[in-house]
C-alpha cells in the first residue's frame, strides 16, 4: 500500500474535472484513473458479475458463472448465530474472488430494521431488533473482509419501505432514531469495521440521507466511520455538492451525472477542492486494497452443502404435536402439496437476488429419503408479474383435495411465491395467497395429518390455520439448498435450528406500524415513525397484544434444561460489565442448538422505557446428555437509553432486571443488578415541571434540610389543586403568587436548578 503522502501527490496530479468525475462511475467502476495505471473496481449487488436481478435461467450450463445462492439476510435472522453468519460471510467472499472476472466489493449486508412486514425487501434484511440485526451483520462483514472482499453495509438510513422511497420523507424523533435504527449500523461498524457504506435514497427529517448533515455526522463524527460512503444507484437529487460537504464519497449513477455540479461548486466556492480529495483518497486506498485481493478457485458441489446445512440452522420449527419427524421408514400414504415444492422461492426480487447454481426442489428431496411412494399435486398456481397474481384454480384445488384424502400425512408448502417481495413496492397484506387460503382450509377438515411448511422473507398471518395443523415450520426464504434442507428436517435427518427474528402477530392491524405504514402516499411524503422506539416486540409487549409466535420462538426435536443464572456482580457502575452466566444441559435423546437470551429492563426510569430489550444472545450446540456453561457480558450500553435533551446516551442509577430465556415471551429466570454513580437522566431547567423535581429524591432531601419546613410540608401536600393543577406547572412558576404561591425565590430558583444540575 501506498504512503498517505503518496496518495495526496497523486490525487494533486489530477485536474479538478477528473476529481469530479472520478466521484462517480467512470465506465461503470470506480476509481479507475488511466494516466495513473489505476483499473478501479467494478462493486456488485452478489458474487456474480453484471445485474442478476430476475429469476431467468440458473446454473452453469447457460455460459455464464452462477455462484451458490446463500440463505440471504433475514435467514440469517432466523439463525441467531454470530459464527454462521461469518462464515456465510467468508462463503461469499470466496464466490467473488472465484467469479472469473474477480468480484471483490459486494453491496452487502442490509442491516435495516424490519418495522413493518409489509416492507418488500425484508428479506434482505435481519431483524425487527437493532442487537440482533448488528451482530449478525458484524459477524457477517468479518467474514467477507476477512477474505479481501469489501463489504457494503446499507441502508443507511430509514429506509423500511420500498413504496415511493425515493421521495419520503423519514419522519423519526432522535431517541427513536438512535435506539431503533442508527443502533444496527452501530453495532455493525464497532464489531465489523465495513469497507464502505451505502446511503439510501429516502429524506430523514426533512432532508435526502445524502446530504443530511445531522444523520452524516451521526455516521461519520458519532460512530467515528472512517470507509467510503456510496450513495443508492440514482439517490442523488441534484444535492452532490451538499452530499460532499456533508460525508459522502462516491455516486452510484450513469458516468459523470452530476459532475458538472461538483465543478461549478468548486469554482463558487460552495464546496472546497481539499473535500473531493478527502474523498477520492478513501476511494483510491479501498482500489488499492481490493486490488491485491487474489483469485481463487471453488467446488461449488461442496459450497452447495454448506448452503444447505446454513438453511438448516435458518428453519424454524414452530408447532409439533409429534408428527414430526417422519421416519425415513415410513409407510404412510404421503402426500407433498404445493407449486412452492416444486418451484420453490429462496430469495425476493430485485438486486437482492441471485440466480444461484443449483436449486433443490423439495419434491425431488423429499421423494429421495423417503422409502415409500410419494404422491405430488399442485394445489395453486400464479401468473407471473412484478408482483405476480394468485390465479384461483378450483381443478387445482379438488385434486389435491382428492389425493389428501387417501393420504396419511401432507406436506403443504405455503407461502408467497416469486417477487411477492421484491426491491421496488411493498407486500399489501400479510396473508397466504387467497387459492392458498381456499386449498388449505379444506386440507385442514380432513382426517389426514397436516405438515404446513411456510416460505417467506417476513412474516405470515398463520393465526386460522396454525391451530388445526399437525405442526408448523417457518422457513423463511432460505437459498438454492432450502428444498435438501426442509427434506432433511422433515425427516429427521437435520435439526431445525431457527428461531423468530421478528415477532409473527395475530393480524397485521396489530403491528407497530399499521396506521403509518401508508402504501398510497400519493401527494403526502411524510412517512411517520409514530410508534417510535416501540418497534416489534417491544410495541407488543408494552401494549399487552397477544402474538401468535413471539420474537426469539422457535422448537427443537430435543428438550434443555437452562440452570438458574449466575452474575458477577450485584451492584455496577456504568463503567463496569456484568457477566450473566448460565448453564444449559440437553435433556433429550437428539443432539441439537438452543438460543440464549438476556434481556435488560430499567425498573423504574424518568423516561418510559420498553419492558424487555433484547441485549446479548448466543447459541449453544449440545449433544444429548451435554451440559455446558455459557457467560454473556453485558456492557454500559446494555443499560443505556437515548437523551435527546442532552444528546447523549444515559445510564441511570437504580435497579435493573436482567432476564435470561429462550424467547421474549419465555423467560426462565430473572435476576437483578443494583446500577450506582449513573448519569442524569433529564437536564433540569426553568420550564421543567415541579413534578419532575418532585420525583427526584435529591430535590426533596435539599428541601427537607435547607429549607424551611413549611416548604417542605407544601410540597408534599395532597390537594386536588396541588396535584392538578400546581405540580405540572414550570419550575419557575413557582416564584409567582396565586399559582407557584412564592414558594421559591428567583434565587432559590437559580440554586436548586444548580444543585439538580450537579
């Protein structure tokens, strides 16, 4: 690598129209500079070269490389495992250098926040929970980096919906902003420093991503990121020249777009030359970088393998009334039902989508564990489109219906179908398809034993069918191995090993975002995050809604025993970690995984807070009989809650519970811990309430002993005018007669609001 004086004498080198341009796409690569011997790099949306975009033909026979389709981002969700997503991770870095024309900078991962089900491109996103999605994404670019291959951690920010997202506006209040959704890029970029970072195309408070002050400073100066920022393709709206004073680095666009802009700016004096040398020196050390990135060579059989035993850990096993698994011996009458097993959908549309190298139909896996005649109807069919429509089939219907019938046990494989979900528009409802709904009704009044399988990059209102099924498996969208994958579950050979990412609710008018999630904006471009920091889990658990499956869930073909925790410690500074340590024994006859989960609760804040947040997890592998110890530390930020007054994050005295189990809604023990020296968590000013004062220990105790006792005694008397009408007034009221009655001077004032301050 260069010398940092040697790439300040090559970017003087170069003339103020070639910076300009070279902040863009320059032949569709960045960085390329041909007088200086620089090729720059060609970034991707996946190991393949070029738009992979729609599902056409696959494999390696149509003259073209097609690497292993992975499970994508919300899979990895399911998988709650900081080890599988490195390693798939570290798999597709592999497929990029093994791609003939060396692909080394992948737009991935996506760590946005799933707040709606609705959003089209869920699936390319991890979790409804800002802890859970920033690990995993982390775990993820250590995995790719680690391999020479820059990762692309997006989108960056508010970016939760697909419908008219290059023109709302992000309405989103700063403690929402910092605890909900800055929090996973947070996380991701303390634990995997990204290559690069890409912008998105929606306004955040009034103003583009791009070119927002406030949110660049929160990516740049607050989490301290030091890599390229890459704009969306086509994000910029005429605001480059802003974009550059405010961060941005690089352009995703047709050549030279908005270079003109840039030099007009320059020659104004809108923008300083020195910026687009900041920037095109960050460009010009990732090139580098890449550039000494070997190739290597792959066995795509064996990276098939790995793609499958990763869709295993991503399935989830949400009811089983002991139908499954299904010997491989068996000589039920069965029965698969379902175009999604034989045209299984694995990945939604749009530039999360890759084509894959080979596709496990699993009808063709099923057929090839069992050991008796597997019987095969279709049941539904679509007609394709961006989105495709559900076609009601009635023949379809009776004919499976018809074979159902004869048979003991059915697979119906459900879900949506093929650019259901897609970049570019939004799911309408969270329904199966209606010829779905119609066929899965009538299977379920039969006598036969139903396995209903479920595929789909969000979640699914299941609440009418869930209770009559024989067992329930989600499988989210799980890659080109998902049908080996489900096979091997079904029938025992494979453990599922997945657990809810998001929370699947009773109906979609439940959700978070019901009233906010508008899919017809037309002429308003507010989007309003009205339920703020009350995202998934945390909205149903403060609202007391029944789920149908709660965040974390999922079963296993083994049972655990978890022993009661352990902490290090019973009281803590914020500058102090607390070590929560369990033991967790399998108590089953099947090797299989259990997720840990420590959740934190403030027991009493000055601000309202959630009543459990997710803050540490880790799976456990275990053998029958195992019993192993597991420790997970928990840090100052485990405590912490966002003050927008005092524009930093805050960690209270009191007591906290700290709740260990294997689900939000599962808690097996709870224990707590005593938080001393802790911060403020409101600055005391004029206009503050004297309630507030009133709740705060302190101020009652300076009363009590510097002040007169007929204060005190006034203070603490309980009249309907007191209590209604004097108490919610501001401090400074309290220096007027008939409403504050005198009770402080304006020099009192002054003192108290100092002390409070201290």
């Amino acid at each position: 690598m260069k010398t940092e004086q040697e790439y300040r004498e090559e970017v003087k080198s170069l003339t103020l129209e070639e910076k300009a341009w070279l902040l863009g796409q320059k032949g569709g690569s960045f960085g390329r500079v041909e007088k200086l011997g620089r090729a720059g790099n060609v970034p991707q949306d996946n190991p393949r070269n070029g738009m992979d975009y729609f599902r056409s033909g696959m494999g390696e026979n149509d003259g073209q490389y097609h690497p292993v389709a992975f499970p994508p981002a919300a899979s990895l969700g399911l998988s709650w495992d900081c080890g599988l997503a490195r390693e798939v991770g570290r798999m597709t870095a592999l497929e990029g250098r093994a791609n003939p024309e060396k692909v080394t900078w992948i737009f991935r991962p996506g760590v946005n926040i799933k707040r709606s089900p609705l959003c089209g491109r869920n699936f390319e996103y991890i979790s409804e929970d800002p802890v859970l999605a920033g690990e995993l994404a982390g775990s993820y670019i250590q995995g790719m980096q680690e391999e020479g291959v820059a990762a692309t951690l997006k989108h960056y920010i508010c970016n939760n919906q697909e419908f008219e997202r290059m023109t709302t506006n992000s309405v989103v209040d700063n403690r929402t902003l910092h605890e909900i959704y800055l929090k996973p890029f947070e996380i991701a970029i303390k634990k995997g420093n990204p290559w690069s970072v890409m912008s998105s195309y929606n306004m955040v408070n009034g103003e583009w991503v791009n070119s927002n002050e406030e949110v660049m400073k929160m990516l740049r100066e607050e989490l301290g990121y030091e890599g390229v920022v890459v704009s969306d393709f086509a994000a910029i709206h005429h605001n480059k020249v802003k974009g550059h004073v405010n961060g941005l680095d690089i352009e995703l666009a047709p050549d030279g777009i908005h270079s003109q802009e840039l030099i007009d700016a320059v020659r104004r004096g809108e923008l300083s030359e020195s910026a687009l040398d900041e920037a095109l020196i960050r460009v010009f050390k990732l090139c580098d970088k890449l550039a000494e990135t070997p190739g290597c060579e792959l066995d795509m059989e064996e990276m098939h393998v790995k793609a499958r035993e990763a869709a295993e850990q991503s399935v989830v096993l949400l009811k089983n009334d002991g139908v499954l698994p299904v010997s491989p011996k068996t000589r039920e009458r069965l029965l698969v039902v379902g175009n999604l097993a034989v045209n299984p959908s694995y990945m939604g549309g749009g530039s999360g989508h890759m084509n894959g190298y080979r596709i496990d139909k699993p009808l063709e896996e099923i057929r090839a564990i069992a050991g008796c005649e597997v019987d095969f109807a279709k049941g539904y069919e679509t007609k394709g489109g961006w989105p495709p429509v559900d076609v009601s089939n009635e023949a379809l219907i009776e004919e499976a219906v018809e074979k159902a019938k004869e048979s003991d046990v059915v697979f119906f494989f459900a879900g949506l179908e093929y650019c259901y979900e897609s970049e570019g528009y939004d799911r309408a409802d969270i329904l199966l398809p209606e010829s779905q709904r119609m066929l899965l009704g009538r299977l379920l009044d039969l006598e036969c034993k139903v396995i209903l399988i479920a595929s789909c990059g969000s979640v699914l209102d299941l609440s009418a069918y869930a209770q009559k099924a024989g067992a329930v498996i989600y499988t989210g969208l799980a890659g080109e191995a998902f049908g080996g994958a489900i096979a091997r579950i079904l029938f025992g050979m494979a453990e599922p090993g997945g657990r809810l990412a998001e929370t699947f609710p009773m109906c979609l008018e439940h959700t978070p975002a019901y009233l906010n999630f508008v899919p017809e904006l037309m002429d308003k471009r507010d989007v309003v995050y009205g339920e703020g920091i009350y995202v998934g889990y945390r909205w149903y658990d403060m609202r007391k809604l029944p789920v149908l499956y709660p965040f974390g869930y999922g079963l296993s073909y083994t049972t655990f025993e978890l022993s009661e925790p352990k902490l290090d410690k019973s009281r803590m500074t914020p500058r102090d970690s607390l070590t929560v340590s369990v033991k967790v024994k399998n108590t089953g006859k099947r090797a299989g995984s259990q997720v840990i989960q420590v959740y934190v609760r403030d027991v009493e804040a000055v601000v309202r807070r959630p009543k459990k947040e997710l803050k540490a997890f880790t799976k456990v592998w275990l053998e029958p009989g195992e019993e192993r110890e597991v420790g997970l530390k928990l840090k100052e930020d485990a405590f912490a809650f966002y003050s927008p007054q005092q524009r930093k994050w805050i960690v209270e005295s009191g007591t906290f519970e700290i709740m260990v189990g294997t689900s939000v809604a599962d808690i097996v023990f709870t224990e707590t811990v005593e938080m001393t020296d802790g911060m403020k968590g409101i600055v005391y000013t004029e206009m503050t309430p004297l309630v507030w004062f009133m709740k705060n220990p302190k101020f009652m105790e300076i009363v009590r002993t510097e002040f007169p006792k007929e204060t005190y005694d006034m203070l603490r008397q309980e009249t309907f005018e007191w209590a209604c009408l004097i108490m919610p007034l501001p401090f400074y009221k309290m220096t007027e007669p008939y409403l504050g009655q005198s009770l402080f001077t304006k020099d009192e004032v002054a003192y108290l609001l100092r002390r409070m301050n201290e």
